[in-house]
C-alpha cells in the first residue's frame, strides 16, 4: 500500500518525449510518483503544452536572463522548494549542472542516457556507436554526481545495431526503449525498492507494474 507518492518535478529543454511517458505512467493508480511540476530552462520548449494540456503545473527559469550557472539554479530550487519536491529526473534538460545543485538533490536526481554507460558519455552517442561498429548499443538511466554521464546505474535497455542503421534510425530504436525504463526505475526509485553499493543499485521488487529493465537484443 502506497502511504505518499513522491512528488516528482521533471526538468525539459525540448519536446520531453521522455517526460511524456514519466507522466503517463504516474496516472496509474497504483505508481508510486506523482508529477507535481514541469520545469524548463526555455520559453519555448514544446513539453511544456503537453504539460499544460495535462493539467500539470509548469513553470520556466530561463537561464539566459541569469547571471550564472549557480544564480540560475538558485532559482530552480526554490520553484522545487515550493512545490514541495522530493524527486527530480531530467529528460532532455540540456544543461550542466553544478556541484551545488547536485549536492541539493543527491540520490534523488535522476537521468537517462542515450547510451549504454559507460560508454558513449556525452553528445552524438547514436553516430559515434556506429562508427565504433558495436553490435549493441542501448540507454542507461542513473543517478546523477558531478562527473557528467557518471553515477550509480539504475537501468539499462539494450537494442540491436542493424547493418542498415544511420543514426537517425538507431536513435529511435533506442528512443523506444527510453520511454520502457525511464517509468520503470521512477517506479522502483520513488517506491524505495532499491539500495545502492558503491556504484550498483540494487533493485527489489517493483513498486509499480512490473517493466522490464532489460531488453536483450533480437535477431
């Protein structure tokens, strides 16, 4: 029985594919997080009216208008403050963040990679796969510290790379798989179903409706 939901803010910069299946999966009844704020550093990002169509709280800290890094998280983080947040996952919020922020948040911060960790850290993962020539490639969801793409892993799910592949087309093979365990981790994370060691985190049994965690490649 699920006494609290955690309340979840989720931080965009773009369209939020990602936040759009973190938010799906909070309607069920039985999910262990609620979404509770949709935050982003731009005016203009396309998540914010599905946010906003689904009657979620939105909110922007533009980071342009700010002086610095720390004066614009500052900001953020009393939005988060006041809106009494206990979990954040980031879903395509393209900024870096800084020690200070990290430190607020720490074992409560939450990303997913576009690549199976820890390879492929940073940008281009699906392009720079490809010209490796790895058969599998996939995407990671973790804890966030201050080395970026570092961090205790939560999930992972793994996806074929098919001869045939550009990086558009193994982007969305990857994509697909993001929006399985994003949901997934939230669920065993917000329903404390988890311990972490060193930089493992042991999963329990799932809080929410069973998800897999991990997709083996197929023929």
């Amino acid at each position: 029985m699920i006494l609290r939901r955690k309340r979840t803010a989720i931080l965009v910069s773009g369209r939020g594919s990602n936040m759009r299946a973190l938010v799906e999966a909070a309607q069920g009844p039985d999910f262990p997080a609620e979404i509770c704020l949709v935050l982003s550093n731009r005016p203009d990002a396309p998540g914010l009216a599905f946010a906003k169509e689904k009657g979620l709280a939105v909110a922007v800290v533009d980071h342009k208008i700010h002086a610095g890094r720390e004066e614009f998280e500052r900001s953020m983080q009393v939005l988060l403050e006041l809106h009494g947040i206990d979990l954040v996952c980031l879903a395509g919020f393209m900024r870096l963040l800084t020690p200070w922020f990290i430190g607020q948040w720490r074992g409560r911060l939450v990303n997913i990679h576009p690549a199976l960790l820890p390879a492929y850290r940073g940008l281009h993962t699906h392009a720079r796969a490809l010209a490796d020539g790895v058969k599998i490639h996939g995407c990671t969801v973790h804890f966030v510290v201050e080395a970026m793409d570092e961090g205790p892993i939560i999930a992972q799910a793994a996806v074929p790379v098919l001869d045939t592949d550009t990086p558009e087309t193994l982007a969305a093979r990857v994509l697909a798989q993001e929006h399985i365990i994003y949901p997934a981790a939230l669920g065993h994370i917000a329903g404390g179903s988890y311990t972490v060691r060193g930089n493992r985190v042991l999963l329990g049994e799932p809080a929410a409706e069973p998800l897999p965690l991990l997709v083996p490649p197929v023929a």
